[in-house]
C-alpha cells in the first residue's frame, strides 16, 4: 500500500544513526521556553528533563536520510516525507533518547489512520530484519493525559543474543496530524526519566 504518512516509523532511525549533539533549539513547530516545550498544532506541552541534551535538527534531518534509505530496501513506493516535522528530541547518551514528530493526515475514511499504523509497523518489522538486525515486538496502548495511544514495543538484540536496545513508539492521530513519540532506552534509569516526562505531559483538549 502506498503509505499517506510515515512520521511513527522515521523515529526508529534514531537506532541506526546513534550519534551524540549539542544542545540547540531546532525545532520544526513549536516553541520552548526554559526546560517547557509545547507545540501548538498538536496542543502538547512537555518537560525538557534537567541534564538531558536536545538533538539538533540537521541530525534528525540526516538520521532522517539513514531512515529513508533503510525503508527504501524493501518498500515498492517512494517515501515521501515533505510534511514531516521534528518536534521536541532530547538525549541522555546515544542510547537514550525521546523523539517525537508530526505529520499532516487528513482522514478519507474512517480507520484510516488505524490501517496506515498497521501498514507501518510492518514496514518497521520488515526493515529491521531486512538490515540484519534480530529484534522482538509487541503492540498494546496506553492512556496519557486522558488520549489513548496505540503503543509498539520493539527489544534489539546484539549477535550473542543479549538486548542492546528498547524501543517504546507511541502514536496517535490528533488535530489532524499523525503524532509519535519514541522513547529509545538500554538504561532502566533514564527509561524512567524519560517516561516521567511523557506520562506528565498534557494535551489540550478540542472542544
């Protein structure tokens, strides 16, 4: 299927291209003020969590590139990313980072959205095993500041079969836009911050 949005599924090339940057604030949409970032189109704000670096936004950009190309192996459409937007990313180390993005998803249909997600998470299984890489995965949801979102878990295992990676990809569709957030840990401890910031977060309710 040609897939309308791929914003959930270009968080996981933060995996294949874990590099270290300093702080800047480079974002696509959005402002922040202090350690507060909120983005007006999705109606999100977050906690920017103390000590935590923000990625650059020419190395999502390129990270991005990383992504495209790895998809591109096994996908027969072109990936088209224009309306891609790199909101809020923070990082302890290069295992350790939140990611989040948006793109633009008007609905033709109902469970539109919901059948693209699945699409891509195939997609996202399809191009780890492709690029050689063993992982296990799992979807469920989760409720943060009243919004369900759907959740799929992805562990990353090294070639003695130990896990070097986990990977928490949240997504919704919001305000028009289909939002993810990824959280990549291998340290339970800033697993812990980073899921603090998450979970606390709150979104402004349409009405």
């Amino acid at each position: 299927m040609p897939y309308k949005s791929i914003a959930t599924i270009l968080l996981f090339s933060m995996f294949l291209s874990c590099n270290k940057s300093k702080p800047a604030k480079q974002t696509d949409e959005g402002l922040i003020k202090g350690n507060i970032y909120r983005s007006h189109e999705i109606g999100w704000t977050i906690e920017i969590p103390k000590g935590w670096e923000i990625v650059k936004k020419d190395q999502l950009d390129a990270n991005d590139e990383k992504g495209k190309q790895a998809m591109q192996e096994v996908m027969k459409d072109s990936i088209n990313y224009s309306g891609l937007k790199h909101l809020i990313s923070f990082q302890k180390n290069s295992f350790n980072i939140f990611q989040s993005s948006s793109e633009p998803f008007p609905l033709s249909y109902e469970g539109e959205w919901e059948d693209n997600n699945a699409a891509l998470k195939e997609l996202l299984y399809q191009t780890y095993i492709n690029q050689g890489i063993k992982i296990d995965t799992s979807s469920s949801s989760e409720v943060v500041d009243g919004l369900n979102f759907a959740l799929f878990k992805i562990t990353v295992y090294g070639n003695g079969g130990e896990v070097i990676l986990n990977q928490n990809m949240y997504s919704r569709h919001i305000n028009g836009f289909d939002f993810g957030v990824s959280i990549n840990y291998n340290d339970e401890e800033h697993k812990k911050e980073m899921m603090r910031v998450w979970k606390n977060s709150t979104f402004k309710k349409s009405h």
